[in-house]
C-alpha cells in the first residue's frame, strides 16, 4: 500500500502495524472499522492504551501487574503466604489463577536462564526472590517453569541458591494433559509420566 | 481469560478486542508487548487512533477520505476532471490509484446496490454524484464496481440514471489476472476474456 488519502490515517495504519503480527494490510481494516463505529468508541481505545502504560505498575514484592502498589495476589490477606510459587512470566500467574486450584503466592521471575539467548541469573528478579526469602517464613517452594532445558536450569539454579532454607521444594506435576491420547504423546512425556505415577483416585469434583 | 492482574490492562485487553478478527488472547498479547516497548510507543498509538477518528473528513465531492475539505485527487489540478471513475469504496480508490494508472477523478458509492443486504439507491451517494455531473463536464464514465450482481446491477442503474449525458460509458476490463493458469480460471471469467478479446501487442515496459 503506497498512497494514502488522509496522512491522520496513514499514521494510525503506522502506528497499528507495529503490533506484533499486524501487518500494512490488517492495520488499514482497524481503521477503516474503526472509522465506521462511534467517535467514543475510537476514543475508548485510544485512551484505553495510553492509560494501561502510563498507569501499570508492578508489585515491589512478587513482580506481577498491579494498579499501584502490591498486586492483587499479595494484598489478598487470604492467601498463603508461606507457600510460594515461582514462575517466569506475568502470563504464567494469569493461567494459575484462572485454574482457581492455588492459593498461596507467586514470584514473577521475568524469564529464564538462557546463555543462548544470553539471559543470565542477574537479569532475572532473583536477588529479590532471595530478600524475600530472608524476611518470610517459606514453608514450600513451587517450580511452575517451562519444562525446556532453559526451565530445568533455572529451577536448579534457584534450587541451589536457596537449599539452605528449611522449606520443601516441588515442582508441578508432568505428564499426559487431560484429554490426550497416549499414542501420540511424545516418548519423554509419557516415559517420565509413567515413572512419576501417583497413587490411583476417584475423581471428585469437577 | 478470566483474572487479569490489573483493571487497565483489563480495559485495554477489551477495548483492542473489539477490533475485527481480535480476540482477547491476541489482545492480551497486543498489550504485553506494548508494556515491554517505550512509554512513547503506546502514547503515539493512542493519540493516532484518537487523532484519526476526530480529524478525518470526507471530501464533499466524491466522498473519498480527506484531512479536510476537498480530497488529494480532487484538489490537485493535474488530474483530468472530465473522466470519472465510480467506484464502491475508499479502498477502491486507493487501489486503483496504487497501480498509478489512472489521472482522472473518482465518485465513491459507500456501497453496492443489494436488496438482500437492503441496501437501496438512496443509502448511496447518488445524489451528490448526479448533482456533479449537472455541473461538471463529464466526458467519460469508467464503472468499476465488483463483478458480482449487486456490482452489475449497481452499474446498471447508473447507466440508466446517468444516460442522458452525452458521456461515454466504460467498464475495467475483466479476464484472466496476470500470471494465472487458464485451466484453473473459472468458465465464466475464461468465457468473457474470450468474448472481449482485443487486438495483440506486444507487452511495452512494465
């Protein structure tokens, strides 16, 4: 797309094919969408993104999102706090607290050990995990990384640094997702979830 | 997606949603990724789509996008104003004028004649282009609607509207696209080109 007749739009088409994925072609259909719909509505979502910027913070304790301040999982008085999960990304706290299954807390690391991609420890909030540790009474650690080689290094990483605490370390369980077959489950998967088998239960609830 | 760590990033997730084609996983990515980027990048995007919605203008003439009064084809003076290429929407006219073949002027329709969709003359704007050709010296008409039936009947009626003109009436050239296989062209398309064959030359420049 080489001419446009509005320069207002060429900027916008721009400024929308910079987001991941979106190209000259799908940024133009935004607009012109956005053309046919209320003047508010173009507004709202103007606003929208601006604000979400200018106004996300991160919680000084577990890096996760917040409004200002403590995130909505450390500022929740009901939760356990002596049970704390680590996980890489913001998204991997939105997938846990979706399940509605944990209830303690969470440490946002940012990513994960890569020398490939050269992400060391001290590029990862990991000094402040460690000040954590210090002033919190920790009874378990929980290890939700990615199970890649990048995942399993960074948790032995983290398991060294803090094997001194008394606290018990897991990791959560691998094995065949629900609903999948066995024959065209990977070898590994499936080899460790036979090694790794738990005693047998009656469903209960959902 | 239920829980979102934020109620901006949650407005943010719903307003981009709403976009054609998005969904909230792919806005929640939208967003992610304009967090990582320099606070700058969202205001500009922001303020674009603001920017664009409340400044764009249509040109009172032929209804093509402006930045206010008449648009970029009709204010500019090299452009021959006795031949008028109609055409359904503003993103016809930027195709056509993308392949820099064209010197004349446009009349957008806004749409394409369609009791299905019910879709009337008087939803289009036909008004305003009758009124032009009372006042201008149109000498050709160049239909380029779709080639579907709501196009040709479209086409149609303007010819019977337009016909007391002692204009000529033209229609772009349907056939087999540049670089397709006749065998996998449909009989229709493959029957006309072979109908409206025109004398052989030999292919000059591009």
């Amino acid at each position: 797309m080489a001419a446009y007749p509005s320069q207002l739009l060429e900027k916008a088409v721009d400024e929308l094919s910079r987001l991941p994925g979106i190209g000259k072609k799908t940024a133009l259909r935004f607009c012109l969408y956005l053309l046919r719909q209320p003047e508010a509505e173009a507004e709202a979502l103007g606003d929208a993104i601006k604000k979400m910027r200018q106004g996300i913070a991160y919680c000084p304790d577990c890096h996760n999102m917040s409004d200002g301040g403590l995130c909505q999982v450390c500022s929740d008085h009901t939760r356990d706090k002596s049970t704390l999960c680590i996980v890489e990304s913001i998204r991997d706290v939105m997938a846990i607290e979706n399940t509605t299954q944990y209830r303690g807390i969470y440490h946002v690391l940012g990513g994960v050990i890569s020398p490939m991609e050269g992400i060391s420890p001290s590029d990862l909030n990991i000094m402040t995990l460690l000040e954590r540790v210090q002033t919190n009474a920790i009874k378990e650690f929980i290890m939700a990384l990615p199970a890649t080689l990048e995942g399993d290094t960074t948790s032995y990483y983290l398991y060294k640094k803090l094997g001194e605490t008394p606290a018990s370390f897991t990791t959560i369980a691998r094995g065949i997702a629900i609903g999948d077959e066995l024959e065209y489950t990977d070898e590994i998967t499936l080899g460790r979830s036979i090694l790794n088998r738990v005693p047998y239960q009656t469903v209960k609830g959902k």
